[in-house]
C-alpha cells in the first residue's frame, strides 16, 4: 500500500527512547526520511522503561498540533485505523454536506 493511502489513518510510533507517540499520520518525506503526525499524544516509555528508573518519561495530557519524527530516531510504526478506501465513502448526493 502506497504510504499517501495512509495519510490520516491513526498512527502509534515508538521512539528510540522507547516513547511512544499516537496520532494522525500527517505526512511521510522520503527525501528528508521524516514522519509527521497531527493530534499528537505522549504515552511516555510506558512499561518499557519501568517508573522510576533512570530513562523513564511519564505520559503527557497535552495534544500536540503537529510532531516531526527524523525516520532514523524511529523504533516501531504501527498503523491502527487506516483510512477507509475511497470506494466506500457515501454516494455523491447533495443532501451530504461533509
């Protein structure tokens, strides 16, 4: 699948910090090997990195707007919810307004 097909669907990426990141992937630039996703959550390293040891980071309950990862700083990429096909979106039909 074309990584454009996955543009918007719900992405959970891990950081070489073992953080891991969710939100909507944005954008994918092959030249510059970056990830950018939208609605961005921290989980913090969660149990990878057990509380209180050195290298632990707790979650954070702010939404970021945008996040740019480097590719080569990325551990995992898992894509949840991929965006439906377009062959199943509703029939073109005035009544719908979005």
């Amino acid at each position: 699948m074309a990584h454009s097909a996955l543009l918007g669907s719900r992405i959970s990426l891990i950081s070489k910090r073992d953080i891991r990141y969710e939100g909507k992937l944005y954008s994918i630039n092959q030249e510059d090997a970056t990830v950018a996703l939208q609605s961005v959550r921290s989980y913090g390293t969660e149990v990878r990195i057990p509380s209180g040891t050195a290298g632990h980071v707790p979650a954070q309950t702010a939404v970021h707007e945008y996040l740019l990862f480097r590719g080569c700083d990325i551990k995992d990429l898992h894509v949840h919810d991929p965006v439906p096909d377009p062959k199943e979106a509703p029939p073109a039909d005035p009544a719908i307004l979005s």
